[in-house]
C-alpha cells in the first residue's frame, strides 16, 4: 500500500496537520504533497486527488479520499495494529465520540483563533463563545482521563483523537488561552510531541507567509520548547560530508551553524527544517552526537 497526502502550509492548514500525524504518530510511511493555499498550485494540485476540494486529501492504490475524518477511519481500518483507536471498545466508543465531536464542533475557537505555527500571541483577551468552547473542550479531556490511562495522551499511547486535538493545543498556547493542570500538561505534550516539532520545523523552512492568519497582536515566541541557537552559514567548512537525511553530499548553499558548530545538508529545505528545530530530527541529533 502507498499513500500520497495532498496537505497545505504547514504552518496554517490544521486539518492538514491532523492528516499528517495520522500517519506519522503511526509509523505508516507517507508521501506528502504539498500546494500553498490561495494559489494555483492549490486547485492544481487537488486536481490529482479526484473529488477532493479541501486538504488533507489521500491517494491509495487507486482511491481518492479526503476529510481528516475519512482518513482515520481507512488507515484504522487498513492497519488494524497501528492503534489508531483504543482496544477498550468503550475507551473507542469514547475516543470516536471526542474525536467526531473535534471534527464538527469547536466553531468560535477554530474562527477566532486560527492555527498559525509560526510564532505565539500576546494580549489576547478571549470572548464567552471562545471560553464556552474552551469549558467544553476540557470536559471533553477530562471524560478521557476519567477512563483512568497513564498520561500525557487521552487514551494511554497516542491515538487518533490526540491527532485531532493537536491543533486545538497549538491554539491554547499559542494565544494564551486559559488552562491548567492536566490540561496544560496535555498542551505541552502536543508542542512537544517529536512529529508535531517536525511538521512545525518544516512550516518554518517554508517562507510563505499568509497574512490573514496574523492579527493586530504583539508577536511573541513560539512557546514549545526552545530550539538550539541556529542559523544558516555560507563559505564554511562542515563537520560531515553527507546529509544526514538523504546521505546526498553537502550542497554549498546547505550549510548552518547549530549550537555552535557547522553542518551541511543537501539542499535548503534540509538546512532550514534543521535550523527551525534542530533537536526534532533524530539522524540530525544523532550527527551532533557524534561530534560532541
Ligand atoms: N472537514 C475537513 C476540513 C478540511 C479543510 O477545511 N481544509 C482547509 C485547510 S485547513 C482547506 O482545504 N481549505 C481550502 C482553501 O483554503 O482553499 C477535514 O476534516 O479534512
């Protein structure tokens, strides 16, 4: 079986976030396609997925599908041993209803408090109809946690509910919202969860900017956790020769300065991702390791 998933900006599209990690919090290997919303690579794009008009859409031996929820239920379905859902039938019963109800709820926090990765908000005074969806929300979490599984996820090891809140959790932190105590745990887990830090340090090596998800706020710091002190070099020499990703050689213009000293990569992208978060890249943390 293979899949191609047609995603948008990974620092804007939180559906295609949830599509994503469904796969990648799952080790089902996937290969992403990605077309920046609001241009014509958009339409383009999902012109190879037939019938698809939003992302995340999937291609499958054949089959097109798409809406995040669709996508669960198939992969569910084709990998019975990934542990998308709970085994606990009435844990499952529970984790479908929380996730279902992500999927179709939630409007005033999705509307006012768009997912945008790139960096947090400061000030943001939430309104009732944010704060209602707020009081539903960890109500909803505390429903699971009642159910008695050892933390940081809903349901014991991460499940596809965890996916479907992920987004929520980069909201809360990233405009301040109210939360505490477990709840704030869960959020923290999200942020600091390693394919969320992947998928965010990819949105960061993406220039594209969309404005309509910035707002009159002070722009603060995203508040996961601190990447190492990075940046992109030219005209120095490397520790290694290849990629730690590819095992490409080292392009030129691939070069970054990470904690202090020079590793190069294939291409742009590779160094940018690593810049973004240097730390959220196993073959990455493993290549310092060895010039520690
Ligand atoms: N219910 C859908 C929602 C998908 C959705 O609205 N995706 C947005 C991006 S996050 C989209 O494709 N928007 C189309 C556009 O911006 O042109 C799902 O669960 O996948």
């Amino acid at each position: 079986m293979t899949y191609e998933l047609a995603i948008g900006d990974r620092s804007y599209s939180s559906w295609s976030l949830r599509g994503w990690l469904l796969f990648d919090a799952f080790d089902l290997p996937v290969k992403s396609r990605l077309a920046v919303m609001r241009t014509e690579a958009f339409p383009t794009l999902l012109a190879d997925f037939p019938g698809a008009r939003t992302v995340p859409a999937l291609k499958t031996d054949g089959v097109s599908l798409w809406d995040s929820l669709a996508i669960a239920e198939t992969l569910a379905e084709r990998h019975p041993d990934a542990g998308h859902w709970p085994v606990d039938p009435a844990d499952r019963a529970l984790a479908r209803s929380l996730t279902a109800e992500m999927h179709s709820g939630f409007a005033a926090l999705r509307q006012v408090c768009p997912m945008n990765l790139r960096h947090g908000f400061a000030g943001f005074a939430p309104g009732a109809d944010v704060l209602a969806d707020l009081e539903r929300l960890y109500d909803l979490w505390a429903m699971a946690r009642a159910r008695g599984h050892d933390g940081p996820w809903l349901f014991g090891s991460y499940s596809a509910v965890d996916a479907f809140f992920a987004p929520v959790a980069a909201r809360i932190a990233g405009y301040g919202l109210p939360v505490l105590g477990a709840d704030a745990e869960y959020v923290a887990a999200h942020l600091a969860q390693n394919g969320f830090r992947r998928w965010r340090a990819m949105g960061q090596a993406n220039p594209h900017i969309q404005t309509q998800y910035d707002n009159d706020l002070e722009q603060v710091a995203w508040p996961g956790p601190t990447p190492l002190l990075a940046e992109a070099v030219t005209g120095e020499t490397p520790l290694n020769d290849t990629c730690p990703y590819s095992g490409l050689p080292v392009a030129s213009e691939g070069l970054a300065r990470i904690d202090g000293r020079v590793y190069g990569f294939c291409n742009t992208f590779c160094r940018d991702k690593s810049v973004a978060d240097a730390q959220a890249w196993p073959a990455l943390v493993d290549l310092m390791a060895r010039h520690d």
